[in-house]
C-alpha cells in the first residue's frame, strides 16, 4: 500500500508551513482510496484516522493538534485561541479557522470546494478557509479575513487549492440567478456551456472576494473534477453514480 504523501504547495505561501494534500499516500480502500480525511464519510473510521495522523506528521504536529471544524457550508469562522480544546472545536460549525497559536496546524476539508490557506507570517496569524459556492456568496473569506484583522493580522496572503474548474462546473439558471440577485455585475464569472447551461467560475470568484479584501492572493490551477488519480471530487462521484465520496485536506501552520 502506497504510504507517500503527495503534499501540492505554492511559492506565495513560501516560508509558512502549508500543504494542499492530494488523495495520494492514504489508507483508504476502495470509494474512498487514499487519503480520505472526512469524519463524516461512510469511510472506516480508523483508516481516516490514520490518514488524518499521517497529514498531522507531515506538517510536524501530533493527530490531536490537527485543527478542524465541523463545515456546514456558512460564512462562520472559529478563532481558536490558546488553551482552547482542538478535539472541542472540530465539533462547532464554521467554515473558517484563525489562530496565533504555534502548537496546532489549522485544516479544512474539501471535494470540488475550495480551500483557502491564509496567513501573515510576520503577525504570526494563519487562517484556513473552505469556500463552497454558498460559503464564498454568503461571506465566509470576508469573514475568515476579518478574524485574521482581528488578531493582528496586516498583510495577508493566500493561496486557493485544487478546486473544481469553471470547464467542469456547469450549473442551473436558478444558481446563477443567486448571484446576479447579489451583484449583476457577478455575471462575469459564468460562461455559456456546451449544453446550453451556465458554467461557474468558482476559483475566479474566490480570487475576487480575497482581493477585495485586501489580500494578495493566487489559484493553484488544480481542477478536482479532473484529475481523478490526484483529488477527490464529490461532482464526479454523484456523475459516476458513486454512494459516497473522498475528502481532501489542505493544512497551514505557524
């Protein structure tokens, strides 16, 4: 069983502890083959406890100093502050966690989402982001930037990992119209498909709220949908008529 981690990182997050894991080096089996990190899959329990083990080792923390949240696709994030309890916080919904705190690495889970790593390593604040299309409408990287501000944070910078690509994301008239009710001008981030149907630029919609927020900020340029050996992808799953689908991990740490 292949145990190397495949571990995607960005030059502008350079010299802050990061990865984007890709489903590659897990002890997964099956739907989930890899390095399946959601607790809430249907996925054994005790391999996405090994998986999530392995993700802590390589960022140079112990398992329970993996830091995540309970996503519910909202614009709520968690500042976790020292002598906050890790294994509580994995139980509160958010979709954004913020920290100064040098012991735990910060983690979101995704499968077509996009996760955002955020730091200002000179503040000594990291932030971590899942951003759906609901999240990102509703203001959870506004949110998750505004948490960061509140720590200190000045000059921050982020990175959006392996996301599911506007070639891959075609949608209803009913999504787009969420977003033109919001702002007419969020037309620019839907195309026409080949069916006729929108397709969502996710990723470019992302990279605006971010910059808008006063952030430098980058994609990885990695489609989800698209590369099945590397992401999981829960669009894919539900095309391929999957029961359940894998989760990805990205991770920051001071």
């Amino acid at each position: 069983m292949q145990t190397t981690l495949e571990i995607l990182t960005h030059p502008l997050l350079d010299g802050v502890k990061h990865g984007f894991f890709t489903r590659k080096g897990g002890a997964s089996s099956g739907l989930f083959a890899g390095l399946n990190c959601g607790r809430r899959s249907t996925d054994q329990s005790d391999m996405v406890q090994v998986n999530r083990a392995r993700v802590a080792e390589a960022m140079g923390f112990p398992p329970e100093a993996l830091a995540t949240v309970k996503q519910v696709h909202s614009a709520d994030v968690v500042t976790l502050a020292e002598g906050d309890d890790v294994g509580q916080v994995r139980d509160i919904h958010a979709d954004g966690i913020v920290s100064r705190r040098r012991d735990v690495a910060l983690a979101v889970l995704t499968a077509d989402c996009q996760p955002i790593l955020l730091a200002d390593p000179d503040a000594g604040v990291v932030g971590a982001c899942h951003a759906g299309w609901r999240g990102a409408l509703a203001g959870v990287i506004e949110a998750t930037v505004k948490a960061m501000h509140a720590l200190g944070a000045g000059q921050i910078k982020a990175v959006i990992g392996p996301t599911i690509s506007q070639r891959a994301y075609e949608v209803g008239e009913d999504f787009m119209d969420e977003f033109l009710i919001e702002d007419p001008a969020y037309q620019r981030f839907f195309s026409g498909g080949p069916n006729g149907r929108p397709m969502f630029n996710l990723p470019s919609f992302g990279l605006m709220k971010l910059r808008e927020a006063g952030v430098e900020a980058e994609w990885s340029a990695h489609c989800t949908y698209s590369d099945p050996e590397r992401f999981f992808s829960y669009r894919r799953a539900t095309h391929e008529g999957k029961a359940d689908y894998g989760r990805l991990i990205s991770a920051i740490a001071l």
